[in-house]
C-alpha cells in the first residue's frame, strides 16, 4: 500500500478510538518516582548520592493500561486489588483525577504494590518494590468473580484487556471466568500475560508476550535465539497449538514486533530511536492493541500503531503514556 494511502488509513483508525468502552483487569500498582541530580560518590559506599528535587506518585501496572486507554480518548474502567492503605488512598485518587472509574477491591491483609524508582539525572538508578504477589484466597476469589460479575453484566463493553504481572490477581479461576463471560457475549478480550499464568489465557483475541516471556514459557531462556528468526515463528505456531488464539502480538524491544495467525506471520520492524526509557511501553502496546481491536483494525495496521506507540513512549525518562497526537506525529514520520 502507498505510505500516504497508510497514513490517512492509520489516521482514520486513531479517529474511531473516541469513547471505547473499555474495561481493565488486572495487577494495580502505585509508582513513584524520586527525582534528582548526581554530583558525588557517598564516602559511605561506592555508590550515587541523589540529591532530591522532587517525588511523583502515577497509577501503574494495570493502571498505566489504562492511563494509556483514556489518553487516547477511550471511556475507562478498572478492575483489581489494593490495599487498605496510604498508597491504595493515594492510587485511588490518583485514578479519580484520570477520570478511569475505579472498581478496586480493597483488602486489609494485602498491601498496595507499590515500586518506587531512584532517578538520578533523568537515569533510573535504583528501583525498590514492595509488594505480596500471593495469589487470591479462596474467599477473595469468589469475592472478585462476583464483582466482576457485577460490572461485566452493568455495562456494554467493547473491550477487555487481562494485565498480568504475577502480583495474584489474576489467577486461573478469574483469567477463566473473564474470557468465558466474554466470549459467551462476544467481547474481544487482549492478554498482557505474565509467567505464573503464562499458559492459561487460551481463547483470547491477541495474546501479548514478550520475547523473554516467550522463551521462558518453553524454557529456553539459556539458548541463544534470534528474535526475528524462524525458529521464533515456529515458536508461536506451537504455542497456538498449545493454547488457542487469533492473533499473537509478540514484543522485540528494539527488533520490533511479530504478529500472528493461524495462516499470517509478519515482523514489523522498528526505526532507530534514542531510547530513553523502556518502563510502561508494554502497557502503551496492550492499550493500542486493544483499541485498534475494538474498532476493527486490520493485523498489519494494529502492528505498525502498536510499534510506533510503544517506541514514543520508550524516548521518554519514566513510564509515560501516548496521546493522539504523539500517534499521529509518529505516523506522519514514518509515512516520510
């Protein structure tokens, strides 16, 4: 196809993506960032001194899915746990300010993932996590299906995106439950697996690992593989055997991106970049794969967003979101 019929092509998909109703499900966590500059080595240790000029506090995991969602225009609602703490009080007003409906369960017992990033002259330094990636109890899971129940059923979705980070949300009953309510009510369903659960999603309509995830699901993580090799597409097409999809969008880094079916394989190369940071481009990736599957997007129009938007997002110092507007920067560049 001619690079401007593309261009107006992937333009006219960005414009459709106003007021999806999109729901996410998944691991929520807090991010902070402290901010400051580098000038010494600490006389304590070889190690930085960060003088600090200033904390950020951002909804993440899940949450950036669905910063990323309502950045581009989509009506948003998410679905997970927190705690009943500071930082789940904090997360949740934080959502409020975002305008994403939060349908967070909160528990006692569970504190709110939370990592905090050291930036020392806009380089992450030092990132600390606190957390409990205990799966649900029995009783949380039973809690968790019939409130997702409730808000499946209370409104016409258009999309479902699954954000696994193995923090125990999402274990195999709740992953079940969601993809066979929304394939009774023919809702497409994206899944950002993790490797607890890596094997479970069968059934979605794109399934999203990345290269490392994928190679650690076959455990071939000690093997030497090119990325955009054949054996990687051997790899996926074993894999939809294993556990049946439509569409496979796996994740390159700086490669780019494969995506396939049943009868279609494609790798979508990236353009060379100044990559500032990588934290949030997966979240960036699973929001436009989501989009562009709600609006119909077709497999090679869906690729080439997805890895613009995800690239735009790694230029940026921390995890950032994409909007519109960067989208269509990015397709009025890759056009020329």
């Amino acid at each position: 196809m001619n690079k401007n019929i593309r261009k107006e092509k992937l333009k006219s998909i960005i414009s459709k993506f106003n007021n999806i109703q999109a729901l996410v499900v998944g691991d929520v966590m807090l991010d902070q960032y402290v901010h400051g500059s580098v000038r010494r080595i600490s006389p304590e240790a070889p190690v930085p001194v960060v003088e600090v000029s200033s904390f950020q506090m951002m909804p993440g995991g899940a949450a950036n899915v669905a910063l990323n969602l309502k950045s581009m225009e989509a009506e948003v609602a998410l679905v997970g746990i927190c705690g009943k703490d500071k930082e789940g009080q904090i997360l949740k007003k934080l959502l409020y300010e975002k305008q994403i409906r939060d349908f967070l369960l909160m528990d006692m017992a569970r504190p709110t993932t939370m990592k905090t990033r050291i930036m020392g002259n806009n380089v992450q330094m030092l990132r600390m996590d606190r957390e409990n990636n205990e799966e649900l109890t029995q009783e949380w899971t039973e809690t968790a299906k019939t409130h997702l129940r409730t808000i499946l059923e209370g409104h016409s979705w258009q999309i479902v995106v699954l954000q696994d980070y193995d923090k125990g949300f999402l274990n195999n009953i709740i992953i079940r439950f969601i993809i066979d309510y929304c394939k009774k009510h023919k809702i497409p369903v994206v899944a950002d697996p993790k490797r607890r659960h890596y094997w479970d999603y069968a059934d979605v309509n794109i399934f999203k690992p990345n290269f490392k995830e994928l190679l650690t699901a076959f455990g071939m993580t000690d093997q030497k593989i090119n990325p955009i090799g054949t054996e990687v597409e051997k790899l996926l097409i074993q894999q939809r055997l294993r556990m049946p999809h439509d569409i496979t969008l796996l994740t390159l880094g700086d490669k780019g991106l494969w995506i396939s079916t049943d009868d279609h394989a494609h790798i979508e190369p990236t353009k060379p970049r100044y990559v500032s940071d990588v934290s949030g481009a997966g979240d960036t990736v699973a929001a436009l794969a989501a989009l562009c599957l709600a609006v119909k997007a077709d497999i090679l129009d869906l690729a080439i967003l997805c890895n613009l938007g995800g690239g735009r997002v790694c230029e940026q110092s921390g995890v950032s979101v994409i909007t519109p507007e960067s989208l269509i920067q990015e397709i009025e560049e890759y056009a020329n």
